[in-house]
C-alpha cells in the first residue's frame, strides 16, 4: 500500500502520538501514522486488526528536559576523540 499524506495530518498525527504515549515524534514516522489512520478510516486497515508501526526518533524533547547542552567548536574536537 503506498499513501500521500497533507503536512497538516502529520502535524496531527504528531500531537495525537505526544497526547496518548507522552513521547514527542520526528516528522518521518509522524507521515507513517497519519497515512496509517487514514488507511483505517478508509477501511483499507482493520481497526481490529493489529499493526505494528516502527516509530523511530521519539522522545528528545522529553530526553532533553533538565539538560544542559555543551556545544563543540571544531578545535575541541581533538579533546574528545
């Protein structure tokens, strides 16, 4: 099955998946599960039906929450490797 989704349901999507799992997503497997709720309110996936969506990319808002970021100049590099 191959889909086209509109930016708009990604972003909908998107929010959908931080609402119900608490996890904010990239915008690749956002595209997935929109064109996956579309598929099933076009009846081409039952709702019954088990589906595995790999979502990948998740959760970095949350990770970065109480962190602090250290920014690496290209001479600093050498430090580090």
């Amino acid at each position: 099955m191959l889909r086209k989704t509109e930016w708009s349901a990604a972003r909908a999507a998107k929010e959908l998946f931080l609402e119900c799992e608490g996890v904010d997503i990239y915008s690749a497997p956002a595209v997935a599960l929109a064109t996956l709720i579309q598929a099933v309110r076009d009846g081409e996936v039952d709702p019954e039906k088990i589906v595995m969506l790999n979502v990948t990319g998740g959760g970095e808002k949350r990770f970065m929450q109480g962190k602090k970021l250290h920014y690496l100049k290209p001479s600093d590099r050498k430090s580090v490797v």
